[in-house]
C-alpha cells in the first residue's frame, strides 16, 4: 500500500517569449512584484521551431526564463497560472498578446509547465489548468519527451535548466 506524502517543494521557473524584447524588463518586474525575489535569468534563446504565435504576436520571437529563489509548493501553480494569464492581458493590444507568459516548476526529476490547453499527455489540476510534463531528468541530463516543445528541447535551454537544478538541489540541502 502506498502512503500519501507531502511533496517537495518545487522551483518555479517562468518562460516569457515576445517579439519586442523591450518588454521583458516591465514583464519581469510585474511578475518579480508577486513571486518575490528573481534567483537567475536566461539569456535569450530564439523562438524559431514554430509559425503558431507568428499572427498574434509578431516575429521573430525570443525566449528568456526566470527562475525565482524561493520554492513554492507545487500546488501553487494553478493559481501562479491564472496570474500569469492577468499579466499577459496586461501586456496586450485588443485580443493580441504582446508577452507570452508560462509559469512552470522544477523537480530534480523533471520539468513542468502549465497551461489552460488539454491533451492526451497533460493532467488536470483545477481551474481549468493542467500539467504539461515537459522533460524529465534521467542520467545526469534533460531528456525531452515525443510532446516536448522543441524550444524546450534545445541544448542551451536543458543548459540553463541544469545550472537551474544545481540551484535547487544546494537550497534542497540547506533546507
């Protein structure tokens, strides 16, 4: 029989992508304001792999992540989500969004984001969210998964998501 018990705390990490990379200091700081202290910020990664977003937001796009210091409980994310969903309409035109907000957490076992868009691979949580199992953490490396999004997969993004995981696994210790 299994016994239910308390997860670990996770590592939120939130993926911003736009077009007008003159944004991201206003969209790091509204989110900064309500989930506290930034611990490290990517540099900027193309977001190349896919047209989708080419008609709402404008191309090319770029990708930058923040990881923030403190662990929240997995939990959070649903309602970190539906924040995030307020700061992209902040930062719209009419029904276009100028920032692409996705808040997501770590594990030292894998990498989850959220998202308001059901398919066969995500779980429902609650409020319309679900958990998108993006990559999972396997010998020593970021393995991507048949549904990973591509810029999720690229080397330089696993890259700033290991130093991200030796972060979080020294504040697991000092816990």
């Amino acid at each position: 029989m299994s016994i239910p018990s308390k997860p670990a705390s996770a590592k939120l990490i939130v993926g911003l992508f736009m077009h007008d990379r003159k944004l991201f200091q206003k969209a790091a700081y509204a989110l900064s304001e309500a989930l506290k202290s930034v611990d490290m910020v990517s540099s900027w990664f193309p977001f190349d792999k896919t047209d989708y977003y080419t008609n709402e937001m404008g191309s090319p796009l770029y990708r930058r992540l923040i990881a923030f210091d403190e662990l929240i409980e997995q939990e959070r994310l649903v309602d970190i989500k539906l924040f995030t969903n307020q700061v992209e309409n902040n930062f719209s035109r009419g029904q276009k969004r100028m920032v692409n907000v996705d808040p997501g957490y770590l594990l030292a076992e894998r990498f989850v984001l959220a998202t308001g868009k059901n398919y066969a691979h995500r779980i429902y949580l609650r409020d319309g969210i679900y958990a998108d199992l993006t990559l999972i953490y396997q010998k020593s490396r970021y393995r991507c998964l048949d549904w990973t999004y591509p810029d999720y997969a690229g080397d330089a993004l696993t890259g700033f998501l290991q130093s991200v995981r030796d972060r979080y696994m020294y504040q697991l210790r000092g816990i």
